[in-house]
C-alpha cells in the first residue's frame, strides 16, 4: 500500500543530487577580480597579453589567486577588493588606451562544476551595485531619419529614370513631391511603386501643381519600430561589451523601451560614453596622384590623409567619403572564391546604385574601404577595382581571420542605432546597499525556514520534521533550477523564494492533515497514511494551479523586477509541488511502508471527538 516501486526512488534520487550538484556553486560565493579586454575588435586577447598582465602585477608586487586566458580577454582573481582596485589601476596604466580593465566578481566554485555547467546564478543590480539606465526610443526620431533616407532615395530614381518634378519637400510624416503635369507624376507613381513595396502613394492637385503625396505603410511603421528596438538591443549589447561587465542585462521593457543594467558598473559617465559609441563603414578612393614617401616625411596634401593598410604599408587615402555604412542593410561572415575569412555586405537600393556608379567611373584604381570603430579609422583593405559592381552584394576581404570577420559582421550590422534613444530613467546602486540586501534577503529566507521548522516538528512531530525534510529538497531544487537556467537573482527574487517556502509548506500541512483525520475516523495508520496522499493530493493540485496562473499573468503583463519576481515563483510551485507529494512520500514510504504492524503513527496529538452518551 505504501511502497513506491524503484524507479520513483530513483527518480527523487536522481532530481535531488542534480538540484544539490548544481545548486553548490552558489554556496562557494565570489572573488573580487578584474578582467581586461582589447579595445579594438580586431586585436584579440592572446599569451602575449597574459605574459604582459603577469609581469605587470609581479613588478608591483600585487599577489593573486589565479590568472586565465579565456576567449575574448584576461581574467585575475585577488583576495580582496582593495588589491582588486590597486591591479586595475596598475594594470591600465601599464596597458594604455588600447585595452579596458573592468572590474568584476568570478565564482570561487571548484573547475570540474564548471566543466558540467554548473554555474552559480547571477546576481541582479539590486544586489550587487551597478547602474541602471532606462533609454526611450525615439520613434518620431525614426520615422524621420527612415523618411530622409526615401527621400534622397526617390531624388535618385527620378533623376536616373529621367522623371522631371519640380520639387520634393518634407512636411511632417509625408513626402511631397511636386510635378508640372500628370503624366510625369504618374510615371513617377509606377516608378516609386515599382521599387518601394513599403510605400503608399496618394495624388493631390493643388492649383496648378500635380502633388503626389507619399507616406510609410501601417504595417511598414510597426515593422520598422519593432525592428528599430531590436538592432537598438543589438547594438547597445555590442557596445556594452567594451566595458567588459559580467551579467549585463539588456532587454525590451515596453513598445518602445529598453531597460539596461550593468552590474558592478559604478562610473554612469563611462557608461553613458559607451553607450553613445558606434561603428561604421566608409569607401574612399587611394590618392594615387601624391607620392606616399613625402606624406611619410611630413608634408601634407590637401585632401588626403596617410593611414596604414591592415597588414601592409602607408597607404594615402583621400578624404572624401564615397558611401557609408549607413547604406548598409546586411553583413555576414564568410569566405572568398581562395577560401579566405570575408565579410559579405548587403546594400540598400540607393547604396547599390552609387557603388554601381563608382565602380563604373574608377576601373583600374584602388578603392580603401575603412573601419571606423569607438572614434578610431582603419583601413582593411584597398582592392584594385577591376570591373562594375552591380547587385548591391560587395565582399571585404584582407589580413582577417574568422573571429575577426565575425566581429566587424556584426560592427557594421550593429553599429550604428537604428533610432534615436534618450535616458529617461537613471540610477546608481552603490556595492554596499547591494551586499545589505544580500543580507536581509538571505536573512529572511533563513528565519522564515527556521520558524516553519520549528512550527512543523512541534505540532507534527516525526512527520513534521519529514515535512521539513522535504522542504529542504524544495529549497535546494528551486536554486538548482535557478542555476541551471542561470537566471539573473533580484531582490524581489529573494523575496519569492522566501513566499515560495510558506506556500509550499501548505502541501504537507494538508496531508498531514488529511492523514489526522483518518485517524480520527478509525482507520488503520497504513490506511490513513495512503489515504491522507491520496485524497490530499486534488486540492494540493487545485491550490498551485491558480497560484501559477496568477504567477503567468505577472510574468506575461510584467516587466522587469516583477517578472523576476513572477519567474521565481512560477518554479518554485513546480518545485514544491514534486517535493511535498512524491519526495514527502518517498521518505514515508522508506520509514513505514514496510511495517506490517503499525500502530502508531508519530503525527502529533490525534483529537477524537467526545462520544455522545445521550
């Protein structure tokens, strides 16, 4: 009657050692460390730089607990923040402007937990200081700089298809463009149809001008906005990389919002600077009319300025900037036709037909295409060009290899904002108020379990402290969930475990109870024991379902600290419905279930009712 067949032992078994294994890295806590980054995409985090940072810190004396290379920089544990802070100093004065030293906190968890992927959560701003920024895209800001870009596009079409128009002018979210007679308008009409899926046109006559009034789609504006958030998020997540912050978040808050956090950021001008940055394309011409040796010597030309070709010489590069990579709408890493790293770039209608044209006008000259990335140029290379391109695909390739291409793909496809953003909200947590709510959050799951501990072995007692038990494994579960999904821990999260341990307590409250009862009703122990998991167990279902509804509802329609609050106790109903029904019953079922004979169970005082002597 109370015996579980083995594969539901092993089951509990099982999901309790995976919750303990996973959750242990969380209990190791953190060490104060710094980490260092390239500036620049394109030089990488190598031994040499390990060899540089290790000398560095021998030279100042400074000791650490440990040092690593992993992909993209190097990171160095010490034993206490004040060290942390002296190494950074140390080690950007030695490194120069080329390289970031951020501060960060690393897991002190054994290696071989991290070899399975166990990591411990991460820690929200509220608990570990940092900035927090709340940017509004501007959308009117979008719709005009998307206007400008049609704008100067149909100025392009009409005057290579050899339309004449008398003028095209802004006014507010419609482009007027403004013809002597019909029939030029209405080839115009064909002409923008033909190659403007997004654009809706209507014809005006106004005295005696033929108008033809354009304007973006509906379903082009909502498109454009939601795409417009989302390379935002893209490129905000690029540029936040540079200040090599563990654990930022940013996501979409809203239609229109986006919610950055950098934790352990303590400097809100540099993260205002980084988010501010960008990087881009630019094609120039090679000024092969001067001679590079005397722009080596110092004199100067007017309208050119000598770079470095990236794996080659001086190179002169006139000023004059062809096209940009504001015409850019795709760029994706790849390889050339000798199976060489190169960067595939997708151009805009109005990019493709100047770049067609520049071709055309320069056959048998060199071409320098440059990287303009946080303010500082490039150049990547500098083809010959040997005939027209046409089709608005051009290929870069150079001295790259794969992770760079993969890199400047994503420079150039993220990075310039699609839209305009302002900062409506910001503010700064200081690491003290963060490791103060770490304590009262920790404090009060602590005694909130004490006193459900010490409640339940009283009034229960055997069973009671099984309750206990099983509320134990619950704890451990939710937190191994956590880590497992490497959910970000707030404050509000805090709070819903510490909600999640008195709800989940209910479960055993109604078992127990139930259990009581047929006891009361003369049933045999075994019997009451079945029969209290058994008939408990609708209304233990009933309880949670609406609870988890609710907490769906919180998750769906909420935003931020509230949809942690909601993931958190979303889990934590699955978590404890497992540990109070099947873990809970496991135990009894190991204690009791085996004895034949059992005539009393230890469940506290059974009240029977007064028998009625009338």
């Amino acid at each position: 009657m109370n015996q579980y067949p083995l594969w539901k032992y092993l089951i509990v078994l099982v999901s309790v050692l995976l919750g303990l294994v996973y959750a242990l890295p969380n209990f190791y806590g953190r060490s104060p460390a710094v980490q260092i980054l390239p500036l620049r995409t394109t030089v990488k985090a190598d031994a040499v730089l390990l060899a540089r940072v290790e000398d560095t810190l021998r030279k100042d004396n400074i000791s650490t607990r440990g040092m690593f290379l992993e992909a993209g920089g190097v990171k160095v544990r010490f034993a206490d923040t004040d060290t942390q802070l002296r190494a950074k100093d140390m080690l950007q004065s030695a490194l120069g402007n080329g390289y970031v030293v951020a501060l960060n906190l690393l897991s002190d968890s054994p290696q071989w937990l991290t070899d399975i992927g166990a990591l411990p959560m991460y820690l929200g701003l509220d608990l570990r200081g940092g900035v927090h920024f709340l940017l509004q895209v501007d959308m009117k800001g979008a719709l005009s700089k998307s206007l400008d870009r049609y704008s100067a596009d149909m100025r392009a079409s009409l005057r290579e298809q050899k339309i004449r128009y008398k003028g095209l002018d802004r006014e507010g979210s419609q482009i007027i463009v403004k013809f002597r007679d019909a029939e030029s308008r209405a080839s115009a009409s064909d002409e923008i149809n033909k190659n403007y899926d997004d654009l809706s046109l209507r014809e005006q006559d106004v005295e005696d001008e033929f108008h033809l009034a354009v304007v973006l789609k509906q379903e082009a504006l909502i498109r454009m906005q939601d795409s417009a958030v989302q390379q935002n998020i893209i490129t905000l997540r690029n540029r936040v990389n540079e200040l090599g912050v563990a654990e930022p978040i940013i996501q979409q808050a809203g239609a229109d919002r986006v919610v950055v956090q950098l934790p352990g950021v303590q400097d809100t001008a540099k993260a205002k600077d980084i988010l501010g940055r960008t990087a881009t394309l630019e094609l120039r011409m090679v000024d092969e009319e001067h001679d590079v040796s005397s722009a080596l010597r110092g004199q100067g030309h007017i309208g050119s300025e000598l770079y470095t070709e990236r794996g080659g010489g001086p190179l002169l590069v006139k000023k004059r900037v062809m096209l940009t990579g504001e015409r850019i709408t795709d760029a994706q890493p790849g390889f050339d036709n000798n199976n060489q790293p190169a960067v595939h770039i997708t151009l805009d209608s109005n990019g493709t037909r100047i770049f067609k044209q520049l071709t055309r006008n320069n056959v048998g000259k060199r071409m320098a295409i440059l990287l303009i990335e946080k303010n500082q140029k490039e150049v990547i290379t500098a083809p010959v060009i040997r005939e027209e391109i046409g089709g608005g695909r051009v290929q870069i390739t150079g001295n790259m290899t794969i992770e760079e291409a993969r890199d400047i793909s994503l420079l150039l496809r993220a990075g310039a904002l699609a839209a305009p953003m302002d900062i409506i909200e910001e503010r700064t947590v200081g690491p003290s108020l963060g490791a103060e709510n770490i304590a009262s959050g920790f404090n009060s799951v602590l005694f909130g379990f004490a006193a459900i501990a010490i409640f339940m072995t009283a009034y229960y007692l055997i069973f009671g402290f099984i309750s206990v038990t099983a509320l134990s494994v619950n704890l451990l579960l939710l937190v191994g969930l956590l880590s497992i999904l490497q959910a970000t821990l707030t404050l509000p999260g805090m709070a819903a475990i510490a909600l999640t341990l008195g709800m989940a307590i209910d479960a055993n409250v109604l078992i127990n109870e139930r259990i009581r009862d047929e006891l009361r009703n003369g049933v045999s122990p075994q019997a009451a024991i079945n029969a209290g998991y058994e008939r408990a167990f609708g209304t233990i279902v009933d309880a949670n379902i609406t609870t988890l509804i609710a907490g769906l509802a919180l998750f769906a329609f909420g935003s931020g600290s509230v949809k942690g609050f909601a993931v958190v106790l979303c889990l934590g109903i699955l978590t404890s419905m497992f540990s109070a029904v099947m873990v809970s019953r496991a135990i009894v079922n190991l204690l009791y279930g085996k004895r034949r004979k059992l005539v009393h169970v230890p469940i506290g005082q059974v009240w029977k009712p007064a028998s009625d002597k009338r």
